[in-house]
C-alpha cells in the first residue's frame, strides 16, 4: 500500500519547494479552476471559512505562524470543528520526530465554520507550505481583519483575505491564492497523534535559554545525547565520545501533581529513566519554540519515545523524539 511520504513525496508541492502563489486587489476574480475529484474523495464538498478579527488575536496568530515556520517549510493542517492543528512531520530518514500544535477555534477566531467530508468523517487534512502564510501574516501593512477560505470545488486553492486598516480614509483588501494538497482518507492514520503508553516520567522543564545554551555547547560533543529524569524532578543530560563525557544537571524541577498521582507504586520516585535520543532534533526544536510558555513539561517512555508538551495561555505544541537504538 502506498504510504503518505511517497504520496507526497510525488506531489509538486515537495518537488518545486514553494509555489509563487498569486495575489490581487479587491475586485480581482478568484481563477478559473475546474472542478476535481483527484484526490480520491469522490464529490464531497468540504468547506473552510475562519475569520479573525481581533488585533490580539492577529498578532497572536502571526507568533504562532512564525514559529512553526522557523521549524519546518511545510506541514499539515488538519481543521477540525472545533480547532486547527498544524503537524509538522519529520522523515522516517530524520529519525521520525513530530510536532502537533493545536489552536482552539475560540482563541482565535470571530467566524470558523467547516464542513468535512461527511458526518463520520467530518474533518478535513491539507498539506501547506508554511512560508505562504508567513507571507500574508507578515504583510508590511496594518490588518484589520484575515479571512481563510478553503473549497474543494477549487482544486486545492487555499484562499487568504487581509483587509488593511484604512490610510487616508481608504482601506484596501488583498487577496491571496495558494495551492495545497488535499490529503486523502486512507492517508488519515498516519496523521494520528502518536498515542503514548503508560509514563516513566513526567517533569518540569527548566527555563527554555538555559536549556537551549546547555544543549547547544554539547552538540560539539556528539550527536547523541542521554536524558536521565525520574518523578522526584531531577534531569540530567549526558553526552560523551573517546575524549571526554559531560553530564549536566537540573535538580529540583517539580512534577505535574497529576503525574505523581498516576507513578507506579512499584517504582522508586528517585528511581532514573533514560533514553538516547538526537541531539539536532532536540536542538532544532528548542531554537524555534517560543521561550514563554506558561508550562513546559517533559515526558518519557524509557528507551522508546519522550515528548515535550508546552502549554501557552491560547495554544499548545507537543514534540515528539523517539529513541535511537
């Protein structure tokens, strides 16, 4: 069976990078594209139209677009009736490491409506080149408002409205038009968030800049590094090669209260758990993050996979690593 990364793999979106996209005035028609069912959905009419109109909530949505951005070109946006999330994949080749983001429709959005492909499938999974819509988010000009339109009928065109504040009592309206690829149903369980067994560990991070210093000198070491943590809130990284090994410790970092109520009688709170993981991909994703989250938590399944969950006050990202064995 073919899977998601060589359907992709096969698409113009990953082979050409970026489209150049269009742009135009207010009165500018939207192009003359025909209807499609390239992409195994039959006639399902799905349908996306989100607007925003908070200045706070513009500003916060930019932030959010930048940083994931600064992680990757290209993701997944997956719309969900209730929310938006941004997946950012990485390749079996990389290691497998994955990003979800999720942004509640309430935060964010005055209008957010979307139709899926049924009732039963009622969601809807586009593949997006990221610096499109920093594009649109960055835009020089003041914006009033932004509106997202997504249509099938429109042969994978996803459809961007900034209407800018006015400037000598005349306000203007840009349009932008971006191609995307409509990610087919027999692709959807790959996109599953990955589920995690049963926590070895659960801690506190320490403050994101003394981290990312810690691990950024370590990287001249090797490129795999050792996290030790157990529940009683100590984390240690370690990394060596022939000439020298180096561990650096963050004691006294807490645990989240509902971590300690799950810990497994039968294990020790001082007791270590380890994991070897990629150092680069522990690094990449600490250099693009956003350094205020207002909970930074760090979660391990010993020698299969850790995942860092960071919770800001309108939206969360969660960053899967596994093992390396």
């Amino acid at each position: 069976m073919r899977s998601l990364t060589a359907y992709l793999g096969g698409s113009r979106l990953l082979q050409g990078g970026m489209f150049p996209g269009g742009r135009s005035e207010t009165d500018a028609r939207s192009p003359a594209v025909k209807a499609t069912a390239q992409w195994g959905l039959g006639d399902a009419a799905m349908r996306f139209n989100a607007e925003i109109v908070d200045k706070h909530s513009l500003d916060d949505f930019k932030r959010v677009i930048n940083m994931l951005t600064d992680l990757a070109k290209g993701c997944i946006l997956h719309i969900c009736p209730d929310k938006l999330n941004f997946i950012l994949l990485g390749s079996p080749e990389s290691g497998g490491a994955s990003l979800w983001c999720e942004l509640p429709q309430e935060n964010f959005f005055s209008t957010f409506q979307m139709q899926g492909i049924s009732a039963e499938y009622n969601e809807i999974y586009l593949q997006v080149q990221l610096e499109n819509i920093t594009r649109v988010v960055n835009t020089p000009h003041s914006t009033e408002t932004l509106r997202i339109k997504f249509i099938n009928k429109y042969s994978g065109i996803l459809k961007f409205c900034i209407k800018q504040l006015p400037e000598s009592n005349r306000s203007r309206t840009m349009t932008y038009y971006f191609p995307i690829v409509v990610i087919p149903t027999n692709f959807w369980n790959e996109l599953q968030e990955p589920i995690v067994p049963d926590l070895d560990v659960s801690i506190y991070l320490p403050v994101l800049k003394t981290l990312k210093n810690f691990v950024e000198k370590m990287k001249h070491i090797n490129n795999h590094i050792v996290i030790e943590a157990n529940q009683n809130g100590e984390l240690n990284l370690k990394i060596q090669n022939e000439l020298v090994s180096v561990t650096t410790y963050f004691p006294d970092l807490g645990s989240p209260p509902l971590a300690l109520e799950n810990a497994s009688q039968d294990r020790h709170l001082e007791e270590m758990a380890e994991m070897h993981i990629n150092i680069y991909q522990l690094l990449h994703f600490l250099g693009g993050v956003q350094d205020n989250p207002t909970k930074a938590i760090f979660n391990m399944v010993r020698n299969r996979i850790s995942y860092f969950e960071f919770l800001y006050e309108i939206f969360s990202v969660k960053y899967f690593i596994p093992a390396l064995h």
